[in-house]
C-alpha cells in the first residue's frame, strides 16, 4: 500500500510510471520488413503487427509462451434480470473450463496458447450496482493486484477474457460514465435478451448511472463503483502486462471495459495493446471507436471468454512467423526491388 495509505494511489503510481515502446527494436523490426522477399508493405498490418510486437518485447519478436487468461466474476446486479440466464451459469462454465468442454479451451488447443482460468470469490458477487458500489476502494485495487498475478509465467504475448453473467450490463455502466450517452445507447443483447429485455437491462444501467453519478469524473471510481472482479482483474492485468512489456490482445466487450478505464487515466496507456476483434455487441465499435482502435477481426462474435483475442492471436502468430520465418533477398537469391 502507498505512504498515503489510499489504495488507488499504487495503481495512479503505475500509470504514471509506464515504459514506452522500444524505439530502436521497432526500427530493426522495420528495416527486417524491407529486406524479405515480398513487396514492401504486401502483408499490410501482418508487418505492422510485427513491428508493434518488436517495440513493445523490445527485441525481434516471438510468440513462444502465449496465454490466455479468462477472469470469472459474479456481480449482484444480475439480480435485477439483466442477464437470460442466472448466475449459477459462471461458476458451471468455469468447471467447464477445466473439463475442456469450452470453445475458448478448442481454439487454445487449436492455436498452441496457453490457459489460465481465475475463479475470483464467485460465492460472493459484487454490490448490486443500481443500489450500491460494486466494490470498495481497497477490494478493487486489491482485485487488480490479483489480477497482475496471470504474468507470474511470463508469458510473451497476454490474451485477457472474461466469464460472468450480468457483465455486460456493467460494462455498458463503465462505457457511459466515460464515454457519455445512454444506458441505452450502450446496452444490448448479452447473453441472447430480445427488445424487451434489453429495454429493462436498459432501465437498470441507467439507474446505476444515476445513483453514481457525482461520483464518475474519476476512472478509478467509475472502476469501483460500476464494474466487477473480473474487470477489475482484466485491467491489473493489461498494467501490469505494461510494465514489463508484454503485448496485450484485449477481448471483446467487456474485456475493452477494462482497458477503457486505464485509456480514461491516460490516453497512451493501451499503446501494447491489440484489439482482438470487434463484438456484435451494441456499443463495442463505438467504444474501440471513442479510443481510436481498429480490432484486427470482425467475426460477428460475442461469447466473451477470450474467444476473439485467441482468434486474434493466431493472427500475430503468423505475423510473427512470417516477419522472422521468410528469407531475405540476399538469403534467396532473389533480385531486390530496382
């Protein structure tokens, strides 16, 4: 805890104190790009994510220990009906998980990526945000803190996901109060509502706005009073992914909900971060929009579980693959361009 004894201050710490990207292994990375036996520029953002992966690993880029990590949080809202199904469905597809029987443990296997599954007190969900705070200061930053423990392996590249029902409700909360709008404007289906129910899911955002509301002008704040466990875990985890300079693939919705709130602290805090792919979910284009990222895919998913940044990172694996795979003019005895 900080000499102020306020635990957010640690995390105002963090922010303040970020590496930025290794401009010479960009540079390397760049030069490399000219000199393979393509036309320059032909991969398009294949060579652009290569060159992203080289500046923030700070040398030539590999994909050799890349992880999934899917934060699994219960949240009191849901209570309130905001999600089809009840809450019992997270800590199900959290043993679900482990058995192998998700898509996020297929795609995994498929792509060679490593799972992690953080079960975070599910028996306890998070104050009913419509009536209450999700979280006190010092169980958030706390969170976070946890959340920080998925780069205890190291990894070189970190996916981060999600699994609870009734977050997309909360993420719509965190979308609003930092990006303005409606509850409305940011609420959809979920879990599979029809026009009704996303209309009371709705009704429901809104109040939590409101009830909130003298207190949304700080990120941390809206982190703490709007979001989840696993949110609050997922934004842990992309600091400290940044502070020892690990690439990030943001999921979907709800994961973008908390790298939303680290972009509100300071507009360069995603710059290692990739955009997996963009939801189906209402309000997610707009959200990647307001921070000015363009996600790498747009598959029409909304499962959450990181299904969409391990898509995505079979996307930098060959990027990578083919920026330090392929031969060079010289290598294969190919002319240059004139």
């Amino acid at each position: 805890m900080s000499a102020t004894g306020l635990p957010f201050d640690d995390i105002r710490a963090l922010i303040a104190s970020m590496p930025g990207p290794d401009v010479r292994a960009r540079h390397d990375a760049r030069h490399r790009q000219e000199e393979l036996t393509k036309p320059s520029g032909s991969l398009g953002r294949l060579e652009e994510i290569a060159e992203w992966m080289a500046a923030w690993q700070g040398r030539a880029p590999s994909v050799d220990r890349p992880v999934v990590a899917v934060f699994a949080g219960n949240h009191g809202v849901a209570a309130r009906g905001v999600s089809a199904y009840p809450s019992s469905v997270t800590q199900a597809m959290v043993e679900n998980f482990a058995a192998g029987g998700a898509a996020i443990n297929q795609l995994c296997a498929t792509f060679d990526l490593g799972l992690k599954v953080f079960d975070l007190a599910l028996d306890y969900p998070t104050g009913d945000i419509s009536r209450e705070a999700a979280l006190s200061e010092k169980d958030c930053a706390a969170t976070m803190a946890f959340g920080m423990e998925c780069l205890a392996g190291e990894p070189d590249l970190l996916c981060i996901g999600e699994m609870g029902i009734g977050n997309t409700a909360v993420a719509a909360a965190i979308f609003a109060a930092l990006f303005g709008g409606t509850a409305a404007e940011w609420t959809g289906a979920g879990t599979g509502h029809d026009a009704a129910g996303i209309r009371a899911k709705a009704a429901v955002v809104q109040e939590a706005l409101d009830l909130h509301a003298p207190h949304l002008g700080d990120p941390l704040e809206v982190l703490r009073r709007l979001g989840g466990r696993e949110i609050a875990a997922m934004a842990g985890a992309i600091l400290a992914a940044r502070q020892q300079r690990v690439p990030v693939i943001v999921d979907g919705f709800v994961a973008t909900a908390a790298a939303a709130v680290l972009f509100a602290m300071d507009r360069s805090a995603l710059d290692h971060c990739l955009f997996g792919h963009v939801s189906a979910e209402t309000g997610h284009q707009r959200a990647l929009q307001a921070m000015g990222k363009v996600p790498v895919l747009a598959l029409g998913m909304r499962l959450g579980e990181g299904t969409g940044a391990a898509m995505a990172a079979a996307v930098v694996k060959a990027a990578v693959a083919c920026h330090t795979g392929m031969a060079t003019f010289t290598q294969a005895g190919v002319a240059g361009p004139a």
